[in-house]
C-alpha cells in the first residue's frame, strides 16, 4: 500500500511558469525547468521519456515513432505499452538506456529522482527536465517540446483546442457553488490532495471548496474524525486503481453520516486520468465538471 502511495504522489507533478526563450546568435534555445539550455536546431530522433505525462505529450505532438524508451507506467496511448522499459518512476536501467543510445531523455521534477537526474548528466546524456505545476505549465511543456520536435503548429492548434474546452467549460460550471469537496490519494491511511496541489485545480474551477484548503501540505494525512467535522458535499475517490464502492463505505462505517454519502456524491476517479499533468488533463477536468454538474 505505501510503495503505491507514494508512485500516485509522484505522478502528481509540480510546478513551472511560462515560456522562456534566450537567442544565441541566430540560433533560438529551449530552456527547461531546471535553467538548463537546448538547441532547437536539430529535431531530436532517438527519444525516451522516464514519466508517463511526458509520453503523452511525445503521442499528442505526433512524434511517438521517435520514441525508443519509456517507463513500465507509460500505458497510453496504446502504443507506449511496446516501447523498450528502461525503469519505473523510481529506478532507472541506466546500461539499457546507454544502449538505446538517445538524443535526449525528458524526466520530471518530482515523477523522477534527483539521483536519478544526476546520473544520467553524469553519463553525458542530454537530459531535459519538465515541472508542469497545473495548466499553466502543461501548456509550457508542450510549446516547449513543440519547439524541440519542430511542431509549433501542432502545439498551438493542441492549446486552441484546450482554451476552448476551457471557455466553454466555465459557462456551465458554478463558481459560487459553495460546497465543499475532498480528494483521497488513498483511503488507508487517509491522504488528500492538498490546496497546493494540481489536482486543487480541477475542484477550484468547478466551484468547489477543498477541505484541505487551510493546510500548506502538499498531501495532508487526515483522520477519520477530521473527515467528519469538515463534512465535505463531494469525496473524490482513487486508490491505484480500485474502485468497489464497498471497500469504501466499510472502511470507515461512520462516513455512512457524511453530506457525501448520504446524496450519492462519491465520485471514483481514473487515476491515470486525473494524476498525469499532460495533454489528457481536459478530459479530466470535462469528466469531473461532468461528475458535478451532471452534464451530457
């Protein structure tokens, strides 16, 4: 239970801002997250993602063929499934990827390991970090990869789209709701998405108040009894992948008593869906506004 806590916290990823750009001489580099400078000249052809966010991105931009590594977590689109694994989100087969013999290698600020990172620039690989903190920085990682891949077009038609799911999504969606919600990471113990968090985006621009929301931890560990007195309108629901309504209401019996509960208002989630600050975060965020407002 704890080593699947921990890989759900690590594939809710933090934080970045907008683009930047620096000209040396004619030439125009992408910088990522860390500060580190990369040439836009030549489109990298031999690519290996360690997070499964950064897959998606590759697949969304139309350049999946150049992908010759990824993680055991990378499963979507279909075809990241039978892509050579060199490693989970926590260990990393460095002589595989030696190998593979990639351009360059996208690893995540906290989807991936500091010791990690250090190895891989201690092998001399290119290594480009992402930090996407929520939408913001989903959209910069993509312009970012669009610039590396020559794929500006893509990224630009790929963000019209979302802006206008978005606007369309705001005409629906109650911003003065007032009710209260609450996002489990996990059940057992009793961890919630934080005020900090990406996943506090999707309850913010559905109207909803989390519970966590006077904490400044990231993923606060409640108990059961703190659960009680906050009583929250809606529970969000993801524990790897379980999703028995049964296991539960059983584990905690008197949640029986919650304002959620009693009006049908536990929500289970798709954790692939909703953890993975990439390309499939509209669709989350259709879904949950979906969950709430009981939209077609």
């Amino acid at each position: 239970m704890r080593n699947k806590i921990f890989v759900i916290i690590l594939l809710i990823i933090i934080g970045c801002g907008e683009v930047d750009k620096e000209q040396v001489g004619n030439k125009q580099n992408v910088v990522d997250d860390l500060g580190n400078s990369f040439s836009a000249d030549s489109v990298p052809q031999r690519v290996i993602t360690l997070a499964p966010n950064l897959t998606e991105m590759i697949y969304e931009l139309g350049v999946g063929s150049k992908l010759i590594g990824n993680t055991l977590y990378c499963n979507y689109p279909e075809q990241a499934k039978d892509v050579e694994k060199v490693g989970d989100l926590l260990t990393i087969n460095y002589e595989k990827i030696l190998e593979l013999k990639p351009d360059i290698i996208f690893l995540t600020v906290e989807g991936n390991t500091k010791e990690g990172y250090n190895k891989l620039t201690e092998l001399g690989l290119n290594v480009f970090i992402s930090n996407p903190r929520g939408f913001k920085g989903i959209k910069k990682t993509i312009l970012d990869l669009s610039r590396l891949f020559k794929k500006e077009k893509m990224a630009d038609s790929l963000i019209q789209n979302w802006n206008k799911r978005l606007n369309h999504l705001k005409k629906v969606v109650d911003k003065n709701s007032h009710k209260s919600a609450m996002f489990l990471v996990s059940l057992q113990p009793i961890m919630l998405a934080g005020n900090n968090t990406y996943i506090n985006e999707f309850l913010k621009f559905c109207g909803l108040k989390n519970i966590t929301e006077d904490t400044d931890v990231n993923y606060p560990m409640f108990s059961r009894e703190q659960v009680l007195v906050r009583n929250p309108d809606y529970i969000f629901y993801s524990d790897g992948m379980k999703k028995d309504e049964k296991d539960f209401k059983n584990a905690y019996p008197e949640w029986k008593n919650l304002s959620a509960v009693k009006k049908g208002n536990v929500i289970f989630i798709d954790s692939d869906l909703y953890f993975r600050p990439g390309p499939r975060f509209i669709i989350a965020l259709e879904d949950l506004a979906a969950s709430v407002y009981n939209l077609n």
